[in-house]
C-alpha cells in the first residue's frame, strides 16, 4: 500500500517520505498582523510566536457549541485575558456567487435564497431590486406589500433566532426555548404564505411566484395577536433579569467611530447610537410608506444589541399590521411582460407541485409560437440589459447589498454580494481583546453572524 501511496502522480503525496516533501502554505504580514492560512501549516508558527512567555494559543471552534461547528476562533490567552484574536472562515463555503453566475436570472434566486439561512426572503429582496433595476422595471405594488410583509416576519424570526441561541451560549436556557417557540409560530406562518419554512424562492424578478393564498389576513392578524402578547415576556425574563443584564452590560464594546471605520451596520452600529437604517435613510419596497421608528442604543456594548433587537421586532409587528391593512387592495402581484412574468401566472396541479392540465391545454393548444415562446422562457429565461448595480437592503444583520453585472445574456455576468455577517464579523478582534474569554462568547453571540453568508 506504501509503494502505491509512494507512486502517486496527482493530488498530495502521502506516503511517509512524500510527507516531509509538502511545503506547508505560509502567513503573511499586513498591516493588520499576520494572516495565517487554514491549511493547519501555520499551527507550528502561531505556538512558537507564544513561547517562551506566559501565552497559552487556543482553537475556540468550529467544534464549539457556541461556534455551530461553522466558525473557529484561534485566541491568544494570557491567564484568562484574550490578548490576540483571529476569527477563521470557510468552513460552510458553497460558491454561491459563482454558481449564481451560470444559472438564468431566475434560478439565482433559489441560490441566494440560501446564503443568510435566517434571513432568506432579504437575499431574494435584494437580488431581484439589483435584476429589476437592471431590466429598468418596476413591480406592482401589491408584490411590494408583499415583499415588504415577508421581509419583516423574516427579521422577527432572525431576531428570535439572536436571543435563543445567545441565550443557550450564555446559559439561559428558558430564553432559548421561549425564542425557538416564537420563531415556530414565524415559519408557520411563511409556510402558509409561501408554502415553505425556508429557502422559499418566493421573490422573483418582477414580483412575486403568486398571490397570497386565502384567509392570509385572517392568520397574520391572528399571528400578531399571538406576538403581541408573548413579547412583553422576554422584558420579565430577560431585560430586567440582573444576571442577563451583568452579563452583557460592557461586553462587547465597540463605539460608533470603530464601526465606521471596520464599516459595521445593523444593530450593532444603532447600538452605537447612529440610527442607519436602509429602511429609512435610501427606502426601497414603498417603505416611505409606512409608519415605524429606527430604535437606538448610547452602550453600544452586548446588552444594547439584546435591547434593540426586541424592540426591532415591536416594529416589525408594527409594519406587519400596516401592509396587512395594505393587502385590502387587490392587484397584479407581478409584472405585465409576459418575457419576464414566468411563473406567475401558471395554476397549480391537484398535487401542489406541477401545472394544472388545463394550463397544459391552454398552452398546448395556443400557436407553436407561444409554446416556443414557454419553453424557451422556462429553459434560457429572459434577457436583461447590459449594465452594472449596485442595490442595498436592510437585512436584520445590516446592509445587504447586490453588485451584478449583465452582459446582455441570460444570466449574469458577475454577481458580487455585500454581506453583513462577513463585514461584521472583522469587528470581532476589537470586541474580544483585552476582555475575558468567557466574554468572547457573549461578544460573538451579540455580532449575530450567520456563517452561510459569510462564507457563501
């Protein structure tokens, strides 16, 4: 077996003296400090830069549960002081953007639909407003309802997300279970409204797949009822809590002026006391329309964060309760253009999933040119003019923002994502440092960074 491995022509060399032949991938210096790989080559470096002192090195994840196996943190310890601090990434890539690239306009959204897990319907948002500004269209205005309602249930049940896992790190078990059980009454309702949990696909360049279905105002407003009455439960459990309170008051920290300057948005920067919000300062979707305040923290430490996030789900109910007022008005829910309306308009088979037959019979028996025209709609897609955009949005985690790039083809030439998670997390370091390591917990905990995104 030794002699095969020892044979090898392609790929690492194995064996015992191919071993000693494989040059370990090397750091680098920047202004920042060392940048060391992940290949595991570095390892001998990082250890040998903290000996001979009283510095201990430590892997804080991917296997941590308070890292989700996604995120690992490489930390310097003087006794319990985080000296130096190195988050490490990849470990969930998927090349989304690349495969978004080889896919018609349409397909990308079931790609970036699964970037930001937790905040799917904002990805889809935003990359049909970066397709949709490019074709030089705009939707209807029940789709913005629409969208507006769907983007907002999905930043309430981000935000549970944020308080049960930062729960379950902090050791508050009882805030995670109350969050995981509101956030199952959030993806109920989604599953009703678009007919899945998550990774829904139901944004689509020109407007939305289809109409809501019905009795849809009936069980929002039921929905928030139900909130409304279990939110003032998380103030008892947690905000006047002194332990919760101890345990986040001053960790964290990071000043208005240090998220500028690492370019950190959301929560985090409102937590600082800047009140940017997308929504408000470059609206999109019709959000001038609707009545909602931009809460704001002066502590900008862990328990700011914990603080606006709560109250960000107040006014989202809030919006919520708006537009379904809004959905009285009946309307197109996507574009007349029949070269971009696809799928809109097709009726659902009797098993949920594929085309009613007297779908099939109305375009079977139209002229060969309208079925030419179907088949190479579903197969190639449409068109968009050549051109390039930019187009950002409020996702619960900051600004999400779409460059795409068209050639005129039908599909993009180059699909480039700002996405807060990845931007957020450098801000970790200045957070962890000169702190304890059991803050670092918390610290991360506060950032709210979805690895999907950030490694996507």
């Amino acid at each position: 077996m030794s002699e095969r491995l020892s044979d090898v022509t392609t790929g690492t060399d194995t064996s015992e003296t191919g071993r000693d032949t494989v040059e370990p991938a090397q750091s680098r210096e920047t202004t920042e400090g060392t940048v060391y790989t992940v290949s595991g080559g570095d390892w001998d470096d990082v250890l040998t830069d903290a000996a001979g002192d009283e510095r201990i090195v430590i892997n804080l994840g991917p296997q941590h549960p308070s890292t989700h196996g996604v995120l690992r943190l490489v930390l310097e310890l003087e006794g319990e002081t985080v000296t130096h601090a190195r988050s490490v990434i990849g470990y969930l890539h998927t090349g989304i953007e690349k495969n978004v690239e080889y896919r018609n306009w349409v397909q990308g959204v079931t790609f970036v639909t699964r970037m930001d897990y937790l905040a799917p319907l904002h990805n889809e948002a935003a990359y049909c407003l970066a397709v949709e500004k490019l074709l030089g269209i705009t939707v209807p205005n029940r789709a913005q309802v629409i969208r507006v309602l769907l983007m907002e249930l999905n930043r309430i049940s981000s935000h549970l997300v944020a308080l049960a896992t930062g729960g379950m790190e902090l050791g508050a078990l009882t805030g995670m279970t109350s969050g995981f059980r509101e956030r199952e009454e959030v993806l109920h309702l989604l599953e009703f409204l678009t007919g899945l949990r998550m990774n829904h696909a139901f944004i689509r360049p020109g407007g939305v797949a289809q109409d809501l279905p019905d009795g849809s105002i009936e069980t929002i407003r039921s929905f928030l009822k139900l909130m409304n009455k279990r939110l003032p439960d998380y103030d008892k459990l947690l905000t006047g809590q002194p332990i919760w309170k101890n345990r986040l008051a001053g960790i964290g920290y990071l000043p208005v002026d240090a998220c500028l300057a690492l370019g950190v948005t959301g929560p985090i920067l409102r937590s600082a006391g800047l009140p940017w919000d997308l929504r408000k300062v470059e609206p999109y979707c019709g959000y001038e329309q609707y009545d909602f305040e931009v809460p704001t923290a002066n502590t900008a430490d862990g328990f700011g964060r914990y603080l606006l996030r709560v109250e960000e789900i107040h006014q989202s109910l809030k919006i919520i309760a708006q537009a379904v007022d809004k959905l009285a008005e009946p309307g197109p829910v996507m574009v007349e253009d029949a070269k971009i309306a696809w799928p809109a308009q097709l009726t659902i088979g009797p098993d949920g999933m594929g085309n009613s037959l007297e779908h099939v019979r109305k375009i079977m028996g139209q002229s060969m040119e309208s079925l030419i025209h179907h088949f190479k709609l579903v197969t190639e897609g449409f068109s968009v003019p050549a051109g390039q955009v930019y187009v950002p949005i409020e996702s619960p985690r900051g600004e999400l923002g779409y460059h795409i790039v068209s050639d005129g083809g039908t599909r993009p030439m180059r699909v480039h994502v700002r996405e807060p998670s990845f931007v957020n997390l450098q801000s970790m370091p200045a957070m962890c440092e000169g702190g304890m390591v059991a803050d670092v917990i918390a610290a991360v905990a506060s950032i709210d960074p979805v690895m999907g995104g950030c490694d996507r």
